[in-house]
C-alpha cells in the first residue's frame, strides 16, 4: 500500500509532502531534531499532525529500539532505528522478512544511521533537516550529500 504525506506539520516537521509507492523501502535520516521520529510516528497514526494528511492502508506498525521486530503484514511498517542493537543472524532474518514485506506490497520506513545498510536495502532515501526534506532521491546520491 502506498502512503503519501501531504503538507504534513507535526512537532518539528514543516509541511512535509513525500509519496512512497507500494512495496517501496524508504531510508529516512537527520540529525537531532530533524523531524525523522516524528514522521515515522505520524505514518503509524501514533502521532496526529498539526496540519496536513497522510494517506496510506488502516494497517499501520511502528516499531521502536528495543521493541520486538514485528514483520507481520502490514500496509506501512515504520523502523525508528530497530536494527541498531540487534546481532547478525536477528538483521539477517529481519532483512529477509523486510524482502517478504517488500514483495507483498507493504511501504517500509526505515530509520537508522547506517549508511551502508540504507544504500543496499532501501529503493529511495529521505533526508530531512530542520522539519523539511533536505534531500530525497537515489540512496547514494542523497547520502552523498
């Protein structure tokens, strides 16, 4: 299921608009403050924004550091840097499962800061600075910058 962020305010997000296809891996990285956790939350319905809309499926999951890496089916998983802590053979299995959601047609929100698993993963990175996207576009091209 695709999901799209219309003129979306909500803490430090400044009227964000993004789309994301279905079956799409979305990177989404920034600094402190940027705005990255709160866009995850706002997908997932944790979060109401101030202003704007997000459109996507009813099935929404967030899922946290340290929570359990639930990849059950879902219209929009968002990962607030769930791989941080996790071992090898966990990221493994966690990587495949994130190919079974890509396949079934699930948008996936990927928070983290590694940029090698952002690159290889995801189809498309987000960089938000200051509430807005700063950057979207290829993943090495907009970790480049």
């Amino acid at each position: 299921m695709p999901i799209e962020f219309r003129s979306v305010s909500a803490g430090p997000l400044k009227s964000v608009t993004a789309s994301a296809p279905a079956g799409a891996i979305i990177g989404v990285i920034g600094g402190k403050n940027s705005g990255v956790t709160e866009l995850l939350k706002v997908a997932c319905r944790l979060l109401e924004p101030e202003q704007g809309a997000v459109a996507a499926g009813p099935e929404r999951r967030y899922v946290a550091l340290g929570d359990p890496l639930n990849l059950a089916p879902s219209d929009v998983v968002a990962l607030d840097q769930a791989l941080a802590t996790q071992d090898a053979l966990v990221r493994t299995r966690t990587l495949a499962g994130l190919d079974r959601l890509r396949r079934s047609g699930t948008t996936v929100l990927l928070a983290s800061h590694e940029d090698r698993l952002l690159e290889t993963l995801c189809d498309e990175v987000w960089w938000l600075e200051a509430g807005e996207i700063a950057a979207q576009g290829d993943p090495k091209e907009t970790l480049t910058r």
